[in-house]
C-alpha cells in the first residue's frame, strides 16, 4: 500500500493492506546494488528474444 525511504537511503518501509510493516535494509554502496541488480537479470538479458542487441550488454563486466 505505502513505501518510503529513510533520508539516509539505507532503509526502506512498506506497508500492505493488512497493516503489515516491513523494514528493508539498504545499506549498500552504489556498486554493490548495481552489482545485484545485474546478477538478477543476467540471464533475461542474454536470453529474452524481446531484448535488443544493444540492452543485452547493459551488464557486461558488472557482477557475477
């Protein structure tokens, strides 16, 4: 239902329709999280026959 960041950056809260509160740590420095989104979508990348030649090497030499 909500999310908001800490000023910091470093955390993050969302909540749901039943109330539930969910602390994130976000305690990353900027290469880490570049890092793991990369990770995340190295095989969509590679092989999504909708990506284009050019997107899927957006990652390449970042991560794994």
């Amino acid at each position: 239902m909500s999310v908001s960041f800490s000023l910091d950056g470093h955390r993050l809260a969302s909540s749901d329709k039943a109330g539930r509160l969910i602390l994130w740590n976000l305690d990353l420095k900027p290469n880490d999280l570049l890092a793991y989104g990369c990770n995340w979508v190295h095989d969509y990348l590679k092989t999504n026959p909708n990506v284009s030649e050019k997107e899927r090497h957006l990652c390449d030499g970042i991560g794994i």
